[in-house]
C-alpha cells in the first residue's frame, strides 16, 4: 500500500470521527392563496436591562406546543397508541408553522396548542417539508397569528450569544428559556431515531449543524434558537446524552430551512425529486482530514434504506461532483440541481469513490418523502 492509499484508507476510517455519537433527538413520546412570511416588528422593548427577557417577550408568542398521537409498534409487534411532543414557530399570521420532522412522524394527529395564558388549540395538516434535513411544515386554520423573524444563519459568529425556547420534557407550566452561546458552526452528528423512514439502520445524520451550549432537551425539538435580535437563526433538533456529554445542544440553520418553507407555501404538498443521501460539503480541509483525492463537491455521510442512490450502489464515503450534466461543488448545489427535477426522471450522477476512483451511475429519482401518520 503505498502513502495515498494508506492516506485513503485512513479517511476512510475517519468519516466516522467526523461523525458524533450519543445524542439524543429533542422530542419526547409517551407510550398510552398563501402569504409569504414577512413579519414586522417594533424594536425590542425594554425589559430593565434583561436582553434575553426582550427577545421572549418578542418570539414566545409565535411559539408553540406540537402534541401527536401516535402508534408505535411493541416488542411483540402490537400497535401501542402514544403521545409525542415537541415545539413549533409560526412563520406566516394565516398559520404557517415550522417543526422538525420527527416530531410529527408516524402521526396520526397533530395538535398545535399556542403559548398564551388560555392557549389556543388547532389541528394541523403536513402541507411540506424535509425530512432527510429533519424539516416539516404544518398548516393550521386561523388568521392574526404572531409570527416570527428568519434570521441569515450564514452571519452567525462563534461565541454569539443566542436563546432556546421550547417545550423541553413536556412539563407542566408551558414554555422553557435557555440562553448560551454558539459553540461551533459546522458540525456533523448521529442520533439515535428508530421510527425514521429516511434514514439508514435507524440513525439519523445531520450535518453542518450548529453547537450551542443553550440547553436543549426532550421536548425542545422543532423550536427555534434565535439570536438577541429575536430572529430565529436555528431549529433546535438535539441534545447530547448526559452520560457522553453536557450542556451541548445541536440546531439546523435556518437557511437551509428557507427553502422548504417557501416551496410548502406556494405549493403545499407538491413532490419533490429524491435521490435518497445525506451529504456534506467537501473543503480543502476536509479533504485532507479523510484523504480525499478531491477539494470539492458532496460528501456522502450516507444513503437512505431503500433510497434511489443505494439503488444505484452509491455509497458511504462517495463524493458527488456531477448530476444530470452540471458539476457539484458544495451540498447546497446537489440540492440546487434536485429542485430543478422531478420524481421519475433519470439522471447521471458522477462520483468519486473514497479510493479516489471515478465513476459514472444511473439513478432513476423518487419522490421526497412527506412526514405522515404510519406504522413503523
């Protein structure tokens, strides 16, 4: 072997160090004519010094409490019925609402309740969504809802203060307050989800997430972590497990989110291309941490049971650098291109194989799958 291959072999072994382990996704289960949006504010108000007071006062009442029933399957194989919760903001006053995917999934009804003293219940529909990225969209009928500011999650800094709220371990007495720092800006972790149908043997993969020491536990899924502006810059997602580690909380950015808001709102449930990967970017420094023969396109940190891409015997450790005829260099172009097909259509992807070997395959796309009410 010589000093490349060994170099590549050791990437290979590597991708797994990227990858971190013994997290805990945030929700809790107990067994038993669309508008854009375009909130508008009034400065902070004055909250006697306390910043973090200020950005509750302004973000609480856009969020709320995300209850399902659920049916999950018993050790003997019997339907269970069961209560989930997590958290949710309202991003257009006619009941546009952004969660996490796995907060509703397996539903067979969501219930929307609002943070107010006399808190308003709604049922809610999946109108779109994400959930190789753990996004979904809900819709509730109502009108003059509070509404939340999207934040540019490409601004944030390390050490920028920030706030979490939510529903955290679904206790009495409503919403809970956290507030810390951005820890990290890129991070790529595992976690634990046995009733994902998006992901590979159970394990759900996020990547390019953002750290952040504000405490985020069982409950607090789908909610929103915003900066001292009250713009919502993350989507809080997971939490580590207090036997690996402490006060250390993951979050989608927002921006990656925007997109499917956008589309869920001008199109509610239109399908969407699937090619069935969980990708990170490819860096000059990436590349040189896995052995990587290649600066730039999407990494694959796996492939969805079932999906397109494993179909097409695309791998863990392959790196996408063309579909359908146009180059990829970032995993924001890889999902660029997909929102330019459609389901059913054939495409050509180009890879790099982790020995550094080209190659060219075929996969024929699916359909985006939408969060709704199943068995596992």
């Amino acid at each position: 072997m010589d000093g490349s291959e060994r170099g590549r072999a050791a990437g290979r072994g590597a991708l797994g160090v990227l990858v971190a382990a013994g997290l805990v996704l945030a929700a809790c289960s107990r067994p038993s004519g669309a508008a854009s949006p375009t909130p508008s504010f009034e400065p902070l108000p004055s909250a006697g010094g306390e910043p973090v007071v200020a950005v509750v006062r302004r973000v609480l009442p856009a969020v709320v409490n995300v209850t399902t029933d659920v049916l999950r399957l018993d050790e003997f194989g019997n339907p269970v019925a069961g209560r989930g919760i997590g958290t949710g903001f309202i991003v257009t006053s006619d009941g546009v609402i952004v969660t996490n995917c796995h907060v509703i999934e397996g539903a067979s009804r969501i219930t929307v309740s609002t943070s107010d003293a006399e808190p308003r219940r709604f049922d809610a529909r999946v109108i779109g969504g994400d959930c190789e990225n753990d996004l979904a969209v809900l819709d509730v009928e109502a009108q003059g809802l509070p509404t939340v500011e999207l934040g540019d999650s490409s601004s944030l800094q390390l050490g920028q203060r920030v706030v979490a709220i939510g529903y955290a371990l679904g206790l009495e007495g409503g919403p809970s307050v956290t507030a810390g720092i951005v820890s990290s800006l890129d991070r790529t972790i595992r976690a634990q989800d046995p009733n994902c149908s998006v992901c590979a043997n159970g394990v759900r993969v996020y990547a390019g997430v953002i750290q952040t020491d504000a405490a985020i536990s069982g409950g607090n899924s789908g909610g929103p972590l915003v900066d001292m502006q009250g713009r919502v810059v993350a989507i809080n997602s997971a939490g580590s497990d207090p036997g690996q580690a402490e006060n250390i909380g993951f979050s989608i950015p927002i921006d990656r989110a925007k997109e499917a808001i956008r589309r869920a709102i001008e199109d509610p449930l239109a399908p969407a291309a699937y090619l069935g990967v969980t990708t990170d970017t490819v860096t000059p420094d990436v590349a040189f941490q896995l052995g990587l023969s290649v600066e730039r396109g999407a990494l694959v940190l796996a492939t969805i049971d079932g999906g397109p891409a494993e179909a097409a015997g695309i791998e863990r450790g392959d790196v996408i650098i063309e579909l359908d005829g146009r180059p990829i260099a970032t995993r924001d172009d890889l999902g660029a291109v997909l929102e330019d097909l459609a389901p059913g259509d054939r495409v050509s992807v180009g890879l790099v194989g982790a020995d550094g070997a080209q190659r060219r395959v075929e996969v024929t796309l699916g359909t985006r799958p939408l969060p709704v009410g199943r068995l596992p």
